[in-house]
C-alpha cells in the first residue's frame, strides 16, 4: 500500500517534468480517522472514514502553479498535472520560486516512532467507553453541572508522502488520540461553559477519561457567578493553556515572511534581549512523540531544534525555501502544509521553557490581581503588536483566586507584555502541538466598568 | 441543468438501502463534487495560480438521537456501500432488505450562472489582482504593501434520502479581497482590508471593480495612521452599516442554533416569546437573498431556505433547525442544516443575518452622541454562546464628541454579553446595509459562507477594551 503512493507521487513528478515543468514536487497525504460522541449515556454520533489528497507544485519557467485532487482515478491524473503546469501561465515570473536548494536538503533525522499500533488499531468500544466515562464523571463532579455539550473520543492515523525533482523521497506516519469534554454548569439564572481536552500519539500517554471529563467540570462551576471588574491596572497571571495561546502569538511575530515584509513587531528586534533572562521560547520538530513532530517540513527539508528566543534574546526567524532565498538566508525546515495548500512558514512543537516556581507561589505573592483561564478573539496585530482580547478568570485577592471574572478584555503591546514577564511556573503542560507553564505579568489593562 | 446527476439515482437508491440494512430510520446521501480556483498576489507579483478538486460521498444514518456518519472520497461502488454499511452501524437491528426510491424536488433560484466561475478563464482571474495591485500603491504614496487574493468555487451537490426528497444544486462563489500596509511617521503601520462577492457571476467585477476594493482597503490603512488609544471601560458606541453586523451574527446568531437550544447550551434556550432585546430590535436570517453569500437554493439536506424572523421588536420568535434537531423537539426544519463538505455532517446554521432598519438617519444618530465611540470597520470576532460574551476587532473607529466624527482611535475591542447588548440598542438607522459578501463563520471546526447586514446602529454601555484607563494610574 505504501509503495504505492511513493510510486503514485514521482510518477506525478515526472509526467510534470515531461510537460515542461522545470521542478515538481508531489505531497501525498493519506489518513483514516474514527470518533464517538455520546449524549445522555447513548452513543450520539459515530463517524469513520477515510481520506486522501495530492497537492503538486510545479515550476514553469520560474511561475508557479499549483494543483490539488482527491480524485486518484489513473485516467484523472495526467490532466491534473496537464492543469497545474498550464496554471503556472497565470503567474509572474519570479527568480525566487522553486523547491528547497541542495544544501538545505539532506538526511532526514532520527525522530523516533509517531505511530502506536494501539491507537491504530483502537476499537470502537474502547471510544464508546471512554465517552460514557466523561460524561458521567463530568455530572458527577457537582451538582450544577447543568448538561454535557459534548463528550467524544476519537482517533487519527495517517501518512504522508513526498517526492520532488530535487530528489527528496520522504515518508512518515503518526497516530494520534484524543479526548474531549465540554461541560455546562447553571447557578441562578447564569449558564458558564468550559473545555478540556487531551491529545496524543500513543495511547499510554493520555490523560484519563475522568480526568478530563472532571477538569471540565471544575473549570465550567467555578466561572459561576462571573461579573465585570472595574478597568484598572494590574499583575495578570495566565493558566498554562492562556500561556501557550501567548506564546503562539509571538511565534506568529518570528514568521520569515512577515519579518522580511516588516510586517512584524520583532522585525528589526533580532539578537536584541526582546524578554527576562527567564524567556526561552523552543520550536522543536523533533520532540519525541510529538503531535507536530515530523523528520521532515512541507517541502523535504530536514527539520531540527531552534531556540526563537534564548535567555530572553531573540535568536532566529523561522523560513521556508522560498522566504529564505528573498530574505538571503536558509530555510530552518518550517515549511508548513497539507496537500491543499503551498508551503507556508509555520511552526512545529513551539513551547515556553518551564521556570522553577509553583502556580501557587506566582498567585500568592500578589496583593490583587488577575488569572486568566480563558480567552475570546484573535486579538493581536502582528503588525504593531497590539493586544487586545476579551478574557474570563478568577480574581486574586491577598494572594487567592477569589470570584469568577467575565466580560473583560485584558490589553497590551506584545513587545511590552514580553518585558513584563515577572514570573514562569514550573507546570509546562502541551495542550496539542504548543506548550507553556502559568506565566505572570507584573502588570496589564484590564477593562471592565 | 442538464448535467449528468453527480452519482447515477440507480445507484443512490441502492446506497440508501444498505444504509437502512441495519433497521435505521432515516439515511441519506450526500455527494459532492467542489472545483477551487485561486490566485494571489504578494509584493507586486502574482505569486502563484491555484486550482483543487473534491469529491467525494458522505453516508449519515440516524436512528432516534443516534447518527451513524461515513464517507468516502473514493466513488467505485465498493468505497461507496463500505461507508453506507459503516454508518449504518448505529442501528442495532438487521435484516431490512427494503428498496427506497428518489424523486427530484422542484428548487427555487436565487442564483443560477450561465457561466459557472470554474469555466471562467484564470487569466481574467488574475487581470483582477494585478488591477488592485495597481490601484491600492496608487491610492496614497505611505501604502507600503498589498497582498491580493481572488477564489472562487463551483461546487455541486446532490442529497438524496430515505424520505424519497432528491435535491441537487450548483453553488457558484467568489470573493476578492485585499490588505494594504500604510506607513506613516515613525514607521508606523496600519492595515486596512476590504472584499467581496458573493454567489455571483463574474460580471459581478465590473461593478463591484478591484478599484474600489483597493481604494477602501489602502483608506482604511491610512485612515487610522496616528491613531491614539480608545479608553477602556464603558462607552456609547455607535456601529457603522454592512459589515458590522457580524456583531449580531456573533453576539444574537449562534445562540439562536437549535442544537445548542435542545442541548440547553444556549442563554437563550427556553425564551421563545420572551422579550430578548430593545424594541428597535429585529432580526433576520434569510437564505434566500438572490446572489448572496450565505444563500442557498437549498440547504445541505435537502430542504429551501427561508425567511426567518427570529427576533421580532424585541421578543423571541424562533429559532433556526436542522431537521435532526427540529425532530428531535417536535419542530419542522427551518432549511438551515449546513456542512462544509461531505466530510461533515450537517449543523444548525446560519446564512444572511440581518437587522431591520429603523426610523433615524445616520447623521441624526451620530449628532445625538455626546461622547462614544464610531465603529467604522470590524476586524473578527468570537462568542462564547453559553454566557453570551462576545468580543470583536475594531479595525477602523473614530472618537465621538458632541455629535461629531473625531480624531481615529486604535486597539478598540468591544466585549459584551449578547442580551445586554441587545438590550442596549437605542437606535436603529433607516439605512439597511447588507455587508459586500466576505464573511465566513466557523463551527465544529466547519466553515460556510454567510452573509451579515446591519443599520447604523446605537447601543449604550458597551464596554470598551483598550490600553487606556480614564483617570487610571500609570
């Protein structure tokens, strides 16, 4: 099965070069996914399916096309790149398009296995319990959970393929799992929702049903009662998930291609201190058992470890091929996609370097203050690096959390919000492919009344 | 319309009765066949021609509360009775060996192109980017950068079940969009973007030309060069027609979706006739707005669209059903069961929201503004549906005093809670503005197109996120 799609993607590599494309690369994905909602103690939704895609890049005398198909009919598949090598008529000339240079390419590293054969081969009961098992550990953890939204567990696999010109030939496969609750708690005419979620490559590494399923619960009861504060000024903490929603928001500011346009507020800021010496932000493709692990990027360049900021300096952009040519540098392996879409720079596993304090100590210190424990909004310019996002929290008073925090929005610059990071818990927790401990700033806008 | 249907009817009919093999109640077929064009333009040059194809079946079964859901990309026979016999795995039962039959459904058109875009040629595509290109340097010398963008889709579709309703439609879509970087002193930088289309041909650009959508785009970025703080807390805001309603969408749309309704997720589960809002306060979905974004002829199970009020004067009059959830609570389907594709299973959702007009005039509205807030042009938003809290951009917006336009402020976020805020509305321009067809809304990790609109609208105390607290220390 597997040499097949090898097969399939350089023979679409070579029919493009025999129609005049000077380069082509062919990305293959292929995957199976499974999951199980259920509701009231019944199975609610149950879904299986499989799925493919091949994208193909060509160049065409230095103009780019691209072509995307889930249609692997042999009598399909010679238009298809006949449509990809005619659309690169359509775009501009430019010296800068083609595929990886030689010496961004090479061995891929050793990353170890992403595919648990468990998961793989999971049964539909095992989802079907652990399902059941959320939504009654859910409603049994207090009496004001009103209702489950939704409880589901569920399973991917999948392999990808890619073959070019440039002679990469490159195959990986991963699993992953997951589990999801969302719990509805009711007190005196108020409704507060919240989440938690697991996902992983292997089995053994998951969080338990219950646990997630009274995670949710907890964090839907306590929000209840929440009220505005007035718009002030003061130290504001973020849980681990808050965190590493920061943390993504910076990583966003360190995109090549965005650096090169200066449409980032770090563009001109590289081997200057941007943080504490306490800052030390990671991309890491080869994080073992990672969600976003992978030997390799969109385009076959070997991927690696970069620290963006180190000890609070900021230490390196993150580019693709092509950005890496305009901007005179080499691609760091970040090359980001699925077989609908070009390249693009993205991250891998992208987290903040845990700090050696509890949670408990960071909150305890404060006389008043602010933990944030979920967000609304997109909220940063990347440009400016203005921040603004609505935030729900819990209030800290004398060093406690006291009552529960909505309808707020909590505000900054991001460069400004870097410099006042005071305090980095020890808890680095991934939710997904990002990762952050609680991290407190000495002080933000909160506007409220 | 004489096309050969996307899967032989023969062949439908024998899929829905494998689905049913199992002793469900309901299966249905869902086929799909969806052709993407792009192309974009970065740093003056047309980077790159774009063009994909899906296809593929999606089988769901339903037995009472129960969905069973497959699909398959793969149309040989084998993949396809796979997936209907893998979703009709929700039924416990056995040994149904019915036949069921299909009969075409006459639709409606609200759109229907001589030309489907997927036949139009890219370098006419193209010709439109490069125009905006041109048009948006040209604008003002401090813009600095614009990317461009066109796509478009012709997608076909034919749902099938086992209630005998056979519909098939071809869903035509495009939008243009651009962002232009203004710089100003200092290297200061502004973005502004503007777009548009909708379920139109592509004639549709010689009047709604890449000129003027460059023009808004490179004013927005330069308008708000030097633009000050907002300061945060509590402010009359007074919202601009079109595009703002994406606040409505956000703050009163969601929370009205019968699924989180029956599943009492919603704040307003249980307030059917309950006064919700101000009286100045009506709202509207309407799927069937000829060429608009979020119309259908017929939605992703079958069913037409309609015209809805769900808000009348204030008071709560309905809500928007798929037909799962409309079963599950004795209720007919509204025609607002959507999917992104066949690899999802269809929800409650929206298509053109709006807000009826009122009786006051723009100006007469901004004249009785002491001091506020005047939102020129909306970024993105969010709601939380179960507590109401909603939060959104303001890419444009302008200092009120005393009636009039000031200095342009930046940073503005606004954050309320739906009924709070509805509750605030005090007035309602007579000035209805649907936006120019750009939005898409996000649900389940499932993005369709809609369609907002809205008045010049008022609405007291909302609260006002930014970096500036009035009399705050510092």
């Amino acid at each position: 099965m597997s040499t097949n799609y090898e097969q399939l993607a350089k023979k679409l590599v070579a029919r493009a070069k025999k129609m005049g494309a000077k380069q082509a690369e062919a990305f293959v994905q292929v995957g199976r996914e499974a999951s199980c909602r259920v509701r009231d103690g019944e199975i609610e939704h149950l879904t299986q399916s499989t799925s493919k895609g091949v994208g193909l890049r060509v160049i065409v005398k230095n103009r780019l096309g691209f072509s995307w198909t889930s249609d692997f009919e042999p009598s399909s598949l010679n238009a298809f790149v006949d449509r990809a090598v005619k659309l690169a008529e359509s775009a501009a000339p430019n010296p800068l398009n083609g595929l990886p240079d030689e010496r961004d390419l090479g061995a891929f590293p050793k990353i170890g296995s992403l595919y648990d054969p468990e998961v793989a081969s999971l049964a539909p009961d095992w989802k079907i319990k652990a399902a059941l098992e959320m939504e009654k550990a859910a409603r049994a953890l207090d009496s004001r959970i009103k209702t489950i939204e939704s409880v589901e567990a569920g399973e991917q696999v999948g392999e990808v393929f890619l073959a070019s010109s440039a002679g990469v030939t490159g195959y990986s496969q991963g699993t992953s799992v997951y589990l999801y609750t969302g719990a509805v708690a009711e007190a005196d005419g108020q409704l507060q929702n919240s989440w938690w979620y697991d996902a992983r490559r292997f089995l053994n590494d998951l969080e338990t049903p219950e646990h997630v399923a009274r995670e949710a619960a907890r964090r839907a009861v306590r929000m209840l009662g929440a009220k505005k504060v007035k718009s002030q000024k003061v130290p504001v903490v973020f849980d681990p998930m808050m965190a590493a929603s920061f943390i993504g928001g910076i990583a966003g500011a360190v995109n090549g291609d965005s650096v090169y346009k200066k449409a980032s507020f770090l563009a001109n800021k590289l081997g200057q201190t941007i943080a504490p010496s306490t800052v030390t932000i990671v991309d890491d493709g080869l994080m073992e058992k990672g969600l976003a692990t992978s030997p390799f990027d969109g385009e076959g360049v070997p991927t690696r470890r970069s620290a963006i900021v180190e000890k609070g300096v900021l230490e390196t952009f993150l580019y693709d091929a092509f950005t890496a040519r305009k901007a005179k540098t080499r691609s760091t392996g970040n090359a980001s996609r699925g077989y609908r879409s070009l390249p693009s720079i993205g991250t891998h596993n992208l987290y903040l370097e845990p700090g050696t304090r509890s949670p408990e100590e960071l909150i305890k210190e404060l006389p008043h203050g602010f933990y944030v424990t979920s967000m609304l909004g997109h909220g940063s310019n990347m440009v400016t690096g203005d921040y603004s996002r609505g935030a729900t929290g819990l209030w800290i008073e004398n060093g406690e959390l006291t009552r529960p925090v909505q309808e707020v929005t909590v505000a900054g610059n991001l460069l400004d919000m870097l410099s006042r990071l005071d305090g980095i818990g020890s808890d680095l927790t991934f939710r997904g492919s990002v990762g952050a401990p609680t991290i407190r700033f000495n002080e933000l806008t909160v506007s409220g009344e | 319309m004489s096309q050969a249907p996307l899967l032989a009817i023969p062949l439908v009919e024998r899929l829905l009765a494998a689905a049913m093999e199992r002793g469900a109640e309901f299966a249905e077929v869902y086929v799909e066949r969806n052709e993407n064009t792009a192309v974009t333009l970065d740093e003056h040059k047309v980077k790159s021609a774009q063009s994909g194809l899906s296809q593929g079946v999606g089988v769901r079964v339903i037995v009472g509360a129960k969905v069973g859901y497959a699909y398959s990309d793969d149309l040989d026979d084998e993949a396809l009775f796979r997936a209907a016999r893998t979703a009709a795995f929700i039924a416990a039962g056995g040994g149904s060996e019915q036949a069921y039959r299909v009969n075409r459904t006459p639709l409606p058109t609200f759109y229907r192109l001589a030309d489907h875009l997927s036949d139009v040629d890219v370098g006419k595509k193209r010709d439109l980017i490069v125009r905006a290109n041109k048009a948006a340097h040209a604008y003002d010398k401090r813009i600095k950068q614009v990317m461009a963008s066109y796509a478009d889709s012709t997608k076909r579709v034919l749902v099938a079940n086992t209630q005998g309703h056979l519909a098939e439609d071809t869903q035509d879509l495009c939008r243009i969009n651009v962002m232009a970087v203004a710089e100003g002193k200092k290297g200061e930088r502004r973005t502004g973007s503007y777009g548009g289309g909708g379920r139109v041909a592509f004639s549709h650009f010689d009047t709604f030309t890449p000129e003027l959508v460059a023009h808004e785009a490179a004013r927005q970025a330069c308008a708000t060069l030097g633009a000050r703080d907002a300061t945060a807390g509590e402010q009359t805001v007074v919202l601009a027609p079109g595009w703002s309603g994406i606040l409505l969408h956000e703050a009163v749309g969601h929370g009205l979706e019968a699924d989180f309704i029956r599943k009492g997720t919603s704040l307003f589960a249980g307030k059917l006739g309950e006064k919700v809002a101000s009286d100045l306060v009506t709202v509207i979905d309407d799927g069937t707005m000829a060429t608009a974004r979020g119309s259908l002829n017929v939605d992703d199970e079958g069913n037409p669209t309609q015209f809805k009020v769900l808000i009348e004067r204030g008071i709560l009059k309905g809500y928007m059903y798929d037909s799962l959830n409309a079963k599950l609570m004795g209720k007919q389907t509204t025609g607002s069961g959507r999917r992104e594709s066949f690899k999802h299973t269809p929800l409650p959702r929206m298509t053109n929201t709006y807000l009826a007009p009122g009786e006051d005039t723009h100006d007469d509205i901004i004249r009785g503004v002491d001091g506020g807030i005047y939102c020129a042009s909306f970024g993105g938003g969010q709601v939380d549906i179960t507590n109401g809290n909603f939060v959104f951009e303001v890419n444009e917006a302008y200092e009120i005093k005393k009636g009039k336009l000031g200095k342009p402020l930046k940073g503005v976020t606004l954050i309320g809670v739906g009924p709070e805020a509805l509750k605030n509305v005090s007035r309602v321009g007579n000035d209805p503005t649907p936006d120019p067809g750009m939005g898409t809304c996000g649900k389940d990790g499932q993005g369709v197109p809609v369609g907002v609109g809205l008045p010049t609208v008022r609405i007291d105390k909302m609260t006002v996120g930014g970096t500036r607290v009035a009399g705050g220390k510092r």
